[in-house]
C-alpha cells in the first residue's frame, strides 16, 4: 500500500487552509497545519476590523475544514526558530509557505522613530486582541492623546479611522478583549486626520469601506476640497473612481458635528514627524498633478498637531532562513508557487498582499496543482524523519485542533458574560493552558 503524501502547511491564514483542504480532499495526503499561534486563521482573526462581522464570519467556514480528515493544526510552534524549514524538509515529502506579509513598510522620513509613530499591523494587531500586542505602550499612551493622522488610502487605513473614531456603544458587539475597550473609551480624541499622497479617485479602498465612514454616529466628516477636482481622469477605473469622489463629496455640505471630527487630506504627502522623544506633529507638503498623471510639489508645507501617527502604507513579507526571498519585492521567490521541488508557496508571501480573502482561493490552487504535477513527475524528495518526535524532543507546547476548539468554546462563553457572541482571549499563556483542557 502506498502511503499518503504528507505535507507540512506554514501558517493557518485563508491560503494555508485552502491549500490544505484541496490537498486532502482526495484522501490521499495527510498536512500539518504550522502556526506560530495558538490559534488559527492568521489575519482573519487578527487584521480584518472587529466591527467588520461578515466578512470576520468567515473564520466559521475556515473552521470545518478541521473536519476533513488527514489534517492536523500544530499551533504555538515558530517555524524559522522552534524549528526550521530545513527540518520540514526532512520530516514531509512537501512544504508550502503561507505565512503572509506582516511586516508595515515604512515611510522613510525623518522622526518616523518617534514614540507614537507605529505602523498598521502593531495597532490592528492590539485592538484584535493579538497575543504578541505591545498592550504596555497603547494602553498607557492612547489615553494621552488629542489629535491622531492616518497615513494611507487603502481599507486598513479606513479601519483604523473608523476604530479610533466609533464609541464605546458602536464597538459593543465587537469580539474586542476588555482591555482594549477600556483603553479606547478612555481616549480624549477629538481629532482625526486622513493623509493621501493622491486623491479619492486612486484610493484602494473599497466603495463599501468608504461609505461606513459617513455612517459614524458620533464623528462629523471635513473633507478637504483640493483633490477631488479632475482628478478622476488620472484613475483607471472610472466607474469606481467616479462613485468614490462622489462618496467623498457627498460630505462636504455636512452640518457641523459637537462629536469628533475626521479629516479627509488629499494630495497631501508626509515629509516629516516632528517632537521631542514622541511624536507631535506631522509636516505635510502639498502636492499636485502633472501632465502626465504623476504628482509634484507645490511647495506649500502644513504642520499638523498629532500624538499619535499611524502609518498604513502596505505590507511586506519577511525571509526564512535558507529560502530563496526577493528583499525588493518582500515575497519568496517562486513561479507558479514553486520555489523549488518540493518547497512551495502560496498566499501574500508568494504573490504580495493584494486582492480580498477569496483571492488566496484560486492562488492556493495553483500552488497545489504545481506540488501535484511535481508529485506525478516523481520530482519530490522522500521524507524520513518523525516530526512529532521532532517536537517532543524539544518540550514544544502545541496546540492542537482539539485545544484551539476548547479555545474557542472558552472566547464564546466569555462572551455570553458581556451579552455578545464571543470576545477574544489575548494573553498567549491564558490560551495554551485553556488548549490543554480541549
């Protein structure tokens, strides 16, 4: 009898679970699912916005694909220190990497050191309950601050507006942990800015994105009118352009609010954050369209009062140890998923972090035919090592399916105390002892 391939999956986000449900789904593997948390389902627990229910839903469907036989969830093990890609190796007949672009990029000015100044990810990151959050720093410093500027145009940059700018009462039936309610009730905010190198109609939000910002109960809208003129044409994509500068305009004639107040800053480029050991300002300079669609300075510099920056200016994925990577680029190198016979990829940190959840779908798939079509070739190395003698020689504490499940049942019942479906369990020791009674 030919025994299963096996194959080891390195992180639980939508890529790896769909790579790792088409490859067992004919019953003829048998895939370890690696994650360096407890818990599954990477950015889907951890990067789409708490209010965000729908598409945070998603998880449930994630979540039955635990069912299909021959997969197993090794969660709280790190590839890359608990153990190595190279040991992988050795232990399954493939690999595929799906571990996702988690790095922010920079904006390469000067004082993007200061205290205050964080990228996307660390502040999604604590308001999703993540166990690695640097909870000590916003947790003493957002109560101290006034004013916060958003850098970016894309969906995450809407996310961490909306979150800052929602009450306590619209973010109630949230899964967010106690810890970070309290943290954000407690916020003295009163202004919110929104700063985009470009105009409405190059933004990468979505429509849907955009218009929950006209939908905050207690926020009035101040849109600043340079960008939305003719710049449309610049686009290429008229028809959502076009919907999106109307959006925008739309709240222009709003009357005045005594709640907060959201900025919206077009052709607006950041040249410098400004402050003595934290961040107090950020200088902008405004900007223009040439002739040829790309943007220049007018030589009109803004000093806009902030304690609190948050750039969201795109991701990048980091490099393993002895895994070909594009520093560039921030991917793997890789075509059509493979980065050489019998070491994959798929998701973000093959492709780069572009498209929606359901994108990881159709790019899992390709993977998984390229591993398959290399299987049919006899192209693959045989494994010989054991992994779980691998991991018991090293007193790794994994999590299993059943202890993510007990998880699971203990965030639900959580939430039922609060009068809500679930709330997230964010310390990481908390978890792994809850995992041992699954």
């Amino acid at each position: 009898m030919v025994r299963p391939l096996r194959v080891a999956v390195v992180g639980s986000g939508p890529s790896g679970m769909y790579a790792a449900s088409e490859l067992v789904s004919d019953g003829h593997a048998e895939v370890d699912v690696f994650d360096r948390l407890p818990v599954p389902f990477g950015l889907v627990r951890y990067g789409v916005a708490p209010d965000h229910f729908s598409i945070r839903s998603i998880r449930d469907t994630l979540d039955r694909i635990w069912d299909q036989p021959g997969i197993r969830f090794i969660g709280n093990v790190t590839v890359g220190t608990d153990v190595q890609v190279a040991e992988l190796r050795e232990a399954y007949d493939a690999v595929i990497l799906t571990y996702g672009a988690s790095a922010d990029r920079l904006l390469g000015i000067p004082g993007e050191s200061l205290t205050g100044c964080v990228g996307a990810t660390d502040f999604v990151a604590w308001y999703c309950g993540h166990p690695d959050a640097n909870r000590d720093f916003f947790e003493s410093y957002l109560p101290t601050v006034s004013h916060a500027a958003v850098i970016g145009l894309g969906n995450v940059a809407v996310d961490v507006a909306r979150i800052l700018a929602k009450t306590a009462e619209e973010l109630h039936a949230t899964d967010m942990p106690v810890h970070v309610r309290k943290t954000l009730a407690a916020m003295a905010l009163t202004d919110i800015h929104i700063l985009g190198r470009r105009g409405p109609a190059h933004a990468t939000w979505t429509t849907k994105e955009l218009r929950e910002l006209g939908e905050l109960e207690n926020c009035a809208m101040e849109v600043d009118p340079i960008g939305l003129e003719s710049e449309a044409a610049w686009s290429t994509d008229q028809r959502v352009a076009t919907r999106n500068v109307e959006v925008v305009r739309s709240w222009m004639d709003r009357p005045a609010s005594s709640g907060r107040k959201l900025h919206l800053h077009f052709l607006t480029r950041p040249i410098a954050v400004a402050g003595t050991n934290q961040v107090s300002m950020v200088q902008v300079e405004r900007t223009a369209f040439t002739q040829s669609g790309g943007l220049a300075s007018t030589g009109e510099v803004l000093d806009l009062p902030v304690e609190f920056l948050v750039r969201s200016i795109g991701y990048r994925g980091t490099g393993l140890p002895g895994v070909a990577f594009n520093d560039d680029s921030g991917t793997v190198v890789q075509n059509e998923g493979r980065i050489e016979p019998g070491l994959y990829a798929a998701g973000w940190i093959k492709r780069g972090p572009s498209g929606i959840i359901g994108t990881n779908k159709k790019d899992a798939s390709e993977t998984v035919a390229t591993l398959l079509a290399d299987v049919q070739a006899g192209g693959l190395p045989t494994s010989t090592n054991e992994i779980d003698e691998l991991l018991s020689s090293r007193n790794l504490e994994a999590v299993t399916i059943a202890g993510w499940r007990a998880i699971d049942r203990a965030e639900r019942e959580l939430g039922t105390q609060f009068g809500i479906d679930r709330m997230t369990i964010s310390d990481r020791a908390s978890m792994i002892e809850i995992s041992t009674l699954g």
